[in-house]
C-alpha cells in the first residue's frame, strides 16, 4: 500500500489541511458571520493547497520517482485525514457554540430559500421541491452539519488528488 513516509506526510499535510480550513470557519464566526453559511464555503477550498504542497513535499523529500498511483493514494489519504479532523473541529465547535449558531444557519436559508422563490417556482416541479427543501431545513442538525462537511471535503479533496497526482508524476 503505502509505507510509512507517505503516511506520515498525508497525515502532516491532513491535519494541517484542517485546522486551516477550521481557522477560516472561526474567523467566519468571530467576524459576527454565519459560521455555516456561504462565507464558511471557502474554508473547504484550503484543501487542494495542502494536497499540491503535501505531494511535492513527498516527491522532494522521500520518492523523487512518484508514480501517479502512488501520488493519488497519497492524496486520497491526506483527504481522508483532512476530512475526518475537520469533521471533529466541526462537531466540537458546533457543541460548544451551541444550538443557537444553527437556528440562526436555519433562518438564514430559509431568508435565502425566501429570496429565491421564483426562481425554484420556475423549474419543473419547482412548487414541490421548493416545498421539500424548505421543511427539511428544520431537520438540520450537528450531525447533518458535520456530515455535510466531511461529505464536501473529501470530494474536494479527492477530486483535486487527481489533478495533484497527474502533475507531479514521473
């Protein structure tokens, strides 16, 4: 599989990958902002910077020979990683602030669900889907929240694992 090198590095490359993305969510929530909402967004995007820096890190220290293969194991690895630890800072965070931060997430998409009404009434089967949308927006919770967030990280990072792998092959 992988030795311990490209372990150790994924996992260096994974956890800072994280506290960074999680800096951006408490500057986002330190700034008066939704720490859930759009802002928020673009801490997910720190990822592919660490996965660009971690495969080059690896290449130059310990494999100057990295296949593609290997390149993308180790960034689908660092993903991984980055998006479970992200997933506990997410989860602690949200216990500590409290349920309060997610009402406000709740009122703020249902003010921009509000906003967007006729745009969704527009589509195919818009009035049901809008509909759907709406309610289920009370169904959110630390758990859908941190879900949501490991889901997007590690495609992100999984998706730019590829684009990673290919330009530092051999």
């Amino acid at each position: 599989m992988l030795d311990q090198a490209a372990i150790k590095t994924a996992l260096r490359f994974g956890v800072l990958a994280a506290g960074a993305s999680f800096l951006v969510i408490l500057v986002v929530y330190l700034s008066g902002s939704n720490p859930y909402g759009q802002k928020a967004f673009y801490a997910l995007f720190i990822l592919p910077v660490f996965l660009f820096t971690g495969t080059a890190y690896f290449k130059r220290k310990f494999d100057p020979e990295l296949r593609f293969f290997k390149g993308l194991k180790l960034g689908w690895l660092t993903s991984l990683i980055a998006a479970v630890t992200f997933g506990i800072f997410i989860y602690i965070f949200s216990l500590i602030i409290g349920s309060e931060a997610i009402r406000g997430h709740i009122q703020e998409m249902k003010t921009m669900m509000e906003q967007n009404k006729s745009q969704f009434l527009s589509l195919p089967n818009g009035k049901q889907v809008y509909d759907l949308n709406y309610t289920k927006l009370n169904q959110i919770t630390i758990t859908s929240l941190v879900l949501d967030n490991f889901l997007k990280m590690l495609l992100i990072g999984f998706l730019f694992s590829l684009v990673s792998a290919t330009f530092y092959r051999k």
